[in-house]
C-alpha cells in the first residue's frame, strides 16, 4: 500500500521475547511449515463479525487510521455488502453504483482506539483467490506504527493489469520528515492468471533479523528486519482499485475470496 498507517500498543501478541531472540523452525530452506509454530489468529470465515469502526467487533471495515485510498471508497458493511460468507468462503465485492461511482470492502483487525489482534512478530498467512481484470488491486498486507517511524509489510498487492506477476513490499514510513521514507518491493513472477484461476496462500515470516515472503508456503524474497519495527502489526486486507492504473474496463462487478487469514507466533528455545 501506499498510505501512511497506524497501530499501538494495548493488546500484543508477540511470538517470543526472550534475550531478544526469536526462534523460527523451518521444514527446510525456502519453505516454511506453520504446524511447527502456535496458531494465535485463527479466522475462517465461517461466519464474520465485522462493524464500520468497533468498538467490540473482530474486524472494521476501515483503516484504523481512517484513511481510505484507491478509486473505491470502502463501504461500510451492509446486508450483501461488501461482504458476504458463504462456505467459509469471505466474498469481499466491488461495485460501481448507479452514479458510477466504485465501492469495496476493507477488513483491519484493530479499531481506532487500538483494539483488537495485534503481532509482532510471527508467521501471518492469507489463502484467497484474486479476481481477474484490469483495475482491480487486492491486498494482504501489515501495518505497525508508534513514534514518528512506522513500518508497513505488504505481503501480497496484485495489480490486475499484470496477471503473470505479484508484488510483496516493505515500507519504513517516516511521518516527521515524509522524503526520509524507505520503501522496498519485489516482483514475484507466477503463471499467466493463475491468482484469479484457483486459490494460493500468501505469507511473511517476521523475524527479529529478517523478513522472508512465501508464495504457496515457498520462500520468494526476504529483507533485513528494519529497526524501526518495535510494534506490533495490525492485519488488513482489502480489495482495492486502482493503485494509479486506470479502471475503466475493471469488471463489474468484482470479487475477492479469502479462505481464511492466520497467524502462529513462534515457540520458544
């Protein structure tokens, strides 16, 4: 993502802080095997409690930090909109109005006041299947912010203008002085249309050091542990338009399907 974000610091989950030091088991280099570590989030979609800002709701339907971007404004949940579950299945919808104007759906799992789930550091895993067309830009992604710095972790940003790659990214905002901002990014190449063709997970290892990506639990990049990351993160994930590409031929409606959203924290030594 591209805005600035917000989190604190009243209800942490962290996998171990012991010495300073978290422990991570792998099943072997380049794959990761999340039965070795303690599941903390579990959402399924079995059913889905959500409210436009909480208090008291699993999930909001905004950013913590009330800032919507893209050229759909996310709309708070209705009857059949944005969201629906069906089979465990969570549908999240965009749609143009009858005054042509976009809307979609946004899930963060802490409100404005700080409630809710929040981690430092462990393994967070999305599986869910993109829709197909131009214009559309599903997101999984992290947010962690105390102080003037604040770090971003965006697991997965799908723009569909290019349905042969992903793009996993980490940002190190800077809200004091904006141009100090560090952002990364990496492309991770797949099968032409093979996000909106089946479902596939999408994780990130946060790690005191170092930050690795998974594509289908498959190692596809890793960065250093920035060291302005100090809080925990906040989980959202959208489906988003836009993202500076134009979205005159995004399918309408589109749909975003998210089979469940996980997180593990890791065991101690």
């Amino acid at each position: 993502m591209v805005t600035p974000i917000f989190a604190g610091i009243t209800h942490i989950v962290v996998g171990v802080l012991f010495g300073g030091a978290v422990s991570v088991l792998a099943a072997k280099a380049g794959e990761i095997d999340p039965a070795a570590f303690a599941m903390s989030f579990n959402e399924d979609f079995d059913w889905l409690d959500v409210s436009a800002a909480g208090p008291g709701s699993r999930w909001i339907a905004h950013t913590p930090w009330n800032g919507d971007f893209g050229d759909a404004r996310f709309a708070d949940p209705g009857p059949g909109f944005p969201f629906t579950t069906r089979d465990g299945i969570l549908h999240i919808e965009a749609r143009k109005g009858a005054d042509g104007k976009w809307q979609s759906g946004l899930l963060a799992s802490t409100d404005p006041e700080d409630n809710g789930f929040k981690q430092l550091y462990g393994y967070f895993e999305m599986r869910a299947r993109f829709p197909a067309g131009e214009g559309v830009w599903p997101a999984f992604w992290l947010a962690s912010r105390g102080g003037e710095k604040s770090v971003e972790v965006d697991v997965v940003e799908h723009y569909g203008h290019f349905p042969s790659r992903y793009t996993a990214s980490m940002h190190v905002w800077d809200r004091k002085v904006p141009r100090r901002s560090k952002s990364h990014h990496r492309r991770v190449p797949v099968e032409e249309g093979s996000l909106s063709a089946a479902f596939h997970t999408y994780g990130v290892s946060v790690e005191v050091d170092l930050i690795r990506y998974f594509f289908d639990r498959e190692e596809v990049w890793s960065i250093a542990t920035p060291p302005e990351l100090k809080h925990p993160f906040t989980i959202l994930v959208d489906l988003g338009l836009g993202a500076g590409w134009p979205i005159d031929k995004t399918p309408n409606p589109s749909v975003m399907e998210v089979d469940y959203i996980r997180v593990w924290s890791f065991p101690v030594d």
